[in-house]
C-alpha cells in the first residue's frame, strides 16, 4: 500500500514523487471529518485586504471572527495606521433572529462619523451567509449617504475554502481600482507589484531595488498601499504577482479587462531574486536598465553569497518539511533549501494550484511526500517517517513541530523579520542555523537524559 492510499479518502491528495503521476486534487474545500490546516474564507479575504493602511475593515459577525487587531500582521506601514483596527458588529443571538442589517447600518455610520475614511471594507461572515443579510444594499444605501466608498467582501466562510476568501477580495479590488478615465489605463510605463503585503518591511526592499533598476513601482497590492495609490492601478503598463494564489485571479481579471499583462515572481532566495530582477529588466525592454539590473544583482551577491556558503557548509545533510500557504512558496523553498544543501522530504500547501504542484514535482527529489490541505495527523505522520529535522509552515504548525522535537521556521504572515529579497536569504539561512542547530534538541530527543 502507498503512502497516498494510506489514510482513508484521502488518496487524491496526497503523492509521493518518483511512485505516482503528479496530479493532486487541489482547491478543493476541505473533507468533513478530517480536520484541516486550511483557513477560511473570512481569512483568506481579510489578508489580503487588511495592509490597505487608510481603509476601515468592518467584520459583519461575532466579534470572535474580528481577531485581526493591532499589530496581529507584520504588515508595515510609511503613514496611516488606520488598518491596525479591527471593528465588528458583534452579532448575538437576537441579530441572527431578527437580522443584522440594521446595527451593520449604525456601526458603518459611527465609523464614517469618527474616522472620515475615504473606504470601508465590510466582510461578511458564516452567520451573515446563514441569515441573509444584504450586504450589497447597505453597503451601496451608506455609500450614497457618507459620500465615500463601501464595499463589501463576500467572504461568507460555507461559500468555499481560504481560496475563495482570495477571490472574494480581488472582486473588491475590482471594484475599487474601476478607472474614471479609460484613456490612462496602461498608460505610465510602471509596474504594479501584487501579492506583497509589505511583512516586516518586504515591499520597501523589492522597491528599493527596482528603483536600483530604473524601474518605477506604481502601486503595491495591498502592502503600504493607501485609497489613492489603488485608484490608480490600472495606469501601470505591467503587473508582477509575488503570491499567485491570493493576487493571480485579480491579475488575470485586469488582463481581460483592460489589457495589462501580467507575470509571476518570486524574490524568495537568491535563485529566484535574481532570476525574477533580471526577468522585469527584460519585460521593460531597456538596456540601461537591464545594464542597471545585472550590476545590482552583482553587487549584492558579492557579500549574499559567501554568507549563504558559510551556512551551507554547516547545514549539509540535514532534511526540512514545508507546509505553506501558497504553491510559489513552497516552488521558492526548495530551490532555498537546495542553496543550503538541506534536502526537502515533504512539501505541501493550503492553496497551490495544479500547475504549482507541477512544478513542486519536477523540483521535488524522488521519495518527497507532496501534500495538499493536510491535517496535523498527516503532517506529524510524514515528518516522522521522513525524518525531517525542520519544519518551515505557519501559527498553527508551530505547536506541532516543537511537540515532535522538531526546529521550526515561522513563514507566516504574522512574523517581524523580512525573509524576501538577498537580505531576506540571509535572515532565512541564519535562523534556519540557529534553529536546526540549537544544542536543545539533542535535551528534547533523548527525553531530557544528560541534561543538568
């Protein structure tokens, strides 16, 4: 028997390379009775909406579900902290009887009244899906009477997965980057930078080197990025996406509709950094810029480099898991690993696409478990028979490594240090050191036999 057709009912969504084709069933919502990793809807909208730094984010729900407040995210901001707030209509059981609308009604007058925002994002929740509260309407009535923009995210968490909670929010930057004038779309020669959402300062670096470049950043969606900027997306003349799970439907819709290409990046490590600079260089067609390119990616790999071999040579031999959210990162981790001669043996995701997990096949070496949407009976299993001694994932994984007795890397959202760009690879090999060769764990393996 397999190890895909271990586990009863799951056999489509879990491989392993060099024993069977592939294919996994991706994007698929979540199997009842066997507990998921995967977030909501909710949350899947709510991340990517939250860095928008001037925007009032309104939960129509139980105030459980309002759980971003300030500084949850290392989302980081060069002005307005509005967004650090996280405001709710609390709903109780009397409003799921007899119906929200109205105290969604009072609660967006009271934050228009105190705030003066020029945009709310008002998102729905499971019990608004359940009771049927019309969101378009209040949000369209109070937009009306406020003179600003509210909008809201249908990110009811029975309508899908953490997925659909992405697409929710790309509808609502649909709406919000609409053009007043249609004779500017694709006009400044620019880039749009989506899927950033400026952790820890991330935006800022990738920006600093394309300016390095030449190359102009016209707005970031949605880390740092304000009402103003995002009212002028659609004038860029390209958009690169770093996180093609949560921004690659938002790109393909702009593509459609107004005819700004698009590609995908990675500024994760120093493979896909350079490789992802030198690929914008040629997009925008310059020489100087290209010129401009090559001597940056040059410099910074004068003194990258030699670091990441000091860790390599430390590292050699050891094995890391990866759970992550999207399929560009755990394609991005790999190749980072293989920097730091670490051999990855099992590698999954929450929301990869098949062509991601494609990819992760042909980077994977044979025998890697590659899994999509695991529960944490799965991803204990597999760490163990794998003998990982790291494991790369997010909040909720944390507990199940340091139960194993394993090292752990923090690659979620809510961490303080920047893992993107050559100072990024930097940060990763050293924590990776740090953590995988801490003399702790030879105290935790042995059951704390030798220890004074």
């Amino acid at each position: 028997m397999s190890q895909a057709q271990a586990i009863d009912g799951r056999q489509d969504f879990i491989i392993t390379k060099g024993k069977q084709k592939a294919h996994l069933k991706c994007d698929a919502d979540s199997i009842a009775g066997c507990v998921s990793q995967r977030a909501c809807v909710y949350c899947g909208a709510r991340v990517v909406l939250n860095p928008i730094t001037d925007a009032i984010h309104l939960v129509h729900g139980p105030i459980g579900c309002s759980a971003y407040t300030w500084d949850i995210r290392g989302s980081l901001s060069s002005g307005e902290e509005l967004f650090r707030n996280s405001f709710s209509t609390d709903l109780r059981e009397q409003d799921v009887i007899f119906g929200g609308e109205k105290k969604l009604t009072a609660a967006i007058d009271q934050l228009a009244a105190k705030y003066h925002p020029k945009l709310i994002f008002v998102y729905s929740t499971c019990i608004v899906g359940v009771i049927g509260d019309d969101l378009e309407a209040v949000c369209r009535t109070a937009a009306k009477r406020h003179g600003i923009e509210v909008i809201p995210v249908q990110s009811s968490g029975f309508i899908g997965n953490k997925s659909a909670g992405y697409r929710a929010a790309c509808d609502a930057l649909f709406r919000l980057i609409e053009p007043e004038n249609r004779e500017l779309v694709g006009k400044d020669k620019s880039i749009n930078y989506l899927g950033d959402f400026n952790l820890a300062g991330e935006a800022w670096i990738i920006r600093d080197y394309l300016r390095q470049m030449g190359v102009t950043v016209n707005v970031v969606l949605t880390g740092d990025a304000t009402y103003a900027d995002l009212k002028k997306a659609t004038r860029a003349s390209v958009n690169i996406i770093q996180c093609a799970g949560s921004m690659h439907y938002l790109a393909g819709r702009m593509e459609e509709t107004y005819g700004i290409p698009y590609m995908q990046v990675s500024f994760l490590g120093l493979e896909d950094t350079s490789e992802s600079l030198r690929r914008i260089a040629a997009v925008i067609g310059d020489s100087e810029v290209v010129a401009r390119t090559e001597a940056l990616i040059a410099r910074e790999m004068s003194h990258t480099a030699p670091v990441i071999e000091g860790y390599r040579q430390k590292l050699a031999g050891k094995k890391a898991a990866v759970y992550v959210g999207g399929g560009f990162k755990a394609i991005s981790l790999i190749k980072q690993f293989r920097e730091l001669s670490i051999e990855v043996v099992m590698i999954g995701t929450q929301t990869g696409r098949q062509e991601e997990y494609d990819t992760i096949n042909d980077l994977a070496s044979d025998g890697t478990v590659i899994l999509d949407d695991a529960n944490p009976s799965e991803l204990e299993r597999f760490m163990t028979d794998q003998e990982a001694d790291l494991l790369v994932g997010g909040v909720k994984e944390r507990p199940l490594a340091y139960k194993l007795g394993k090292a752990f890397i923090d690659h979620n959202h809510d961490r303080k240090h920047p893992l993107s760009g050559y100072v990024g690879a930097i940060n990763f090999a050293k924590e990776v050191y740090t953590t995988v060769c801490s003399p702790v764990w030879k105290y935790v393996r042995a059951g704390g036999e030798g220890h004074e």
